[in-house]
C-alpha cells in the first residue's frame, strides 16, 4: 500500500516537475520522502543524521561534484553539531 501511494506521488511530483530529469526528480522525491519517514520518527539522530547525509550527497550531486562517502559522512555529522 505504501508503495503504491509512493508511486502515485512520485508520478504527480513527475508531472508537475517535467522540467527536471529524471535523476533530479528522484532526488527531490527521495529527500522528501526522507524528510517525511524523519517527522514520523520523532526526529531522532540517526534520522536527523540520513536526511542530513541525503542533502549534502544531492547537493553535490545536483553542483555535478564527486563527494566520497567519507566526506559526506563528516560534513552530515559537521552539521548536526
């Protein structure tokens, strides 16, 4: 069920966002959906932490710059301090 409401939701954000490619429109409805799953969690640290993790990789993937797992790592846990 979930993931049919995602796929619909997905498909509306496609629709509305047909400007985007396909990789860019997958990132935003990944952080979204990040964002959402960390509202429902209580926004703990490990959640604040991924969503975090999420926006700092689709950053630099939508600047087009290569960022190592590790880089992106120290600067998620740089900005939840």
């Amino acid at each position: 069920m979930a993931g049919a409401f995602g796929s619909l939701s997905a498909g509306v954000l496609v629709l509305f966002f047909s400007g985007l490619d396909r990789r860019r429109c997958a990132l935003l409805i990944a952080l979204l959906a990040a964002v959402a799953y960390a509202i429902l969690a209580g926004l703990t640290l490990p959640t604040q932490r991924a969503v975090i993790m999420l926006g700092v990789v689709g950053m630099a993937f939508l600047l087009r710059r290569g960022l190592s797992p590790g880089h992106a790592l120290l600067l998620a846990f740089a900005a939840v301090l």
